[in-house]
C-alpha cells in the first residue's frame, strides 16, 4: 500500500498538531522522524523550505504547512467532528489559530530562547506572549474548551504550542493567574491521543523499512 510520507519531529509543535489531527481521522501514513540539524536529502527534495511538518501524498502532492495536513486530514475524516460545520466557528478558529502561530509563537521562541535575544529580558518576552494566554483563559472561564463545550480544532492545533511555553518556566506557569488554561492543557495532555502520537521513532535514513503510524 501506498502511505502518504510524513516528515515529522517528535516534539516540534507544529509537527504535534499535524500528527494529532492525522490520528484522529484514522489516515495512516509512513512516519520519517527528522533531525532539524541533519535534514535527509529527501526533505529537502521534495520541499526546499525543509520545515516539519510535510506531507507527502501519492509521491507527488507536498503539503509543508501543519494546519494544511490537519485540514486535510479533517476533510476527509473526522469523525470526532473536530472540523466547526459553522462558518462563523471556523472562522474564529483560523483567527485564533492565526494569532497563535504568528505573535504568540514569536514571543514564545524569544521567551524560550532569551539568551539569543539580549535586547530584553526573558520576563519581558513571557508578559509579550501573556497577552495571548490571557484571551485563551478568558474562553476558558465561559467554555471547557476554546471554542464550545467541546473539543476542536483550535484546541488541538494551540495546544503543542501552550506546551511549549509551559514548559520553559514550569514552576512560574503552575502558579501563573491562568488556572483554566493549566485544567486545559493537563486535559489535553493526558489524553490517550496526545500520548499515542508522542512514541519515540528512531531518526529516518534513505532506505529504511517503513514505519506506520
Ligand atoms: N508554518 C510551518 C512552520 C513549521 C516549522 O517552522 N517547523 C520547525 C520545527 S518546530 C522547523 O522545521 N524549523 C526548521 C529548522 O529548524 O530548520 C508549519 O505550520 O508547518
């Protein structure tokens, strides 16, 4: 059988989110774990930027954008209805979505990695990307999760990234003012489904057997 190919890298969140979506609509593909300082050839073949996530269907369509594969996945199955049938949902879950890879995931990289932005401190970055998680625990006040009382897109393509900056200072954020956002994301972490799509593969070289996942 001919499996789609998905270059990926085990803990990048854009990678997380594409996998996330791909397993829950069921769509197997052959997984090629990447070493971001080693990139394979082939990465680079079949798509110049060299950035995980990319999907390789039927050896010819690339698609090298995450919320691109996980819109694609979702299409074609989604049978936990993570895609909002209103347009109105679904536009308010491309802006958040939008907001978060783009001025939240700016502040996070410099918030992560201070020591590369000298011009300010690192507690200035964490109040920049604070700006983000502030609107996300006002939803969270009125909604379980961002959107409605369940579970959808926008959660499932933000959460890697919320993750992320968790993890930089774990002990500032257990005591951060954002206590829905912390209920959220455990939630989310523990789910069976986060835990399945974060199994460890051995780095992918030219010629290896393929894994299914
Ligand atoms: N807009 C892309 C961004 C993907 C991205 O930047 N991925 C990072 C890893 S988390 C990457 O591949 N960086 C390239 C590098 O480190 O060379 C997407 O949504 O898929």
């Amino acid at each position: 059988m001919n499996y789609p190919v998905l270059y990926s890298f085990r803990r990048c969140p854009y990678a997380i989110r594409a996998r996330l979506a791909l397993r829950a609509s069921g769509i197997r593909v052959a997984i090629r774990e990447v070493v971001l300082a080693d990139k394979p050839a082939a990465l680079r073949q079949v798509f110049a930027r060299a950035t995980v996530p990319v999907l390789v269907v039927n050896q010819t369509e690339v698609i090298g954008e995450s919320l691109d594969i996980m819109l694609w996945a979702l299409q074609q199955y989604d049978p936990q209805g993570w895609l909002p049938v209103d347009a109105t949902l679904m536009a308010e879950s491309r802006r958040l979505i939008a907001a978060n890879d783009g001025e939240f995931k700016q502040a996070l990289d410099r918030y992560k990695y201070a020591d590369r932005f000298p011009e300010q401190p690192q507690a200035f970055y964490r109040v920049e990307a604070e700006r983000f998680l502030a609107l996300l625990e006002k939803r969270l006040v009125q909604s379980p999760y961002l959107l409605c009382e369940r579970l959808t897109l926008a959660d499932m393509a933000i959460f890697p990234f919320i993750r992320q900056f968790a993890n930089v200072e774990r002990d500032w954020f257990e005591q951060s003012p954002y206590p829905q956002l912390r209920r959220w994301l455990a939630s989310l972490l523990r789910s069976p489904l986060f835990v399945s799509v974060m199994v460890k593969y051995v780095p992918w070289r030219e010629g290896d057997p393929v894994v299914i996942c």
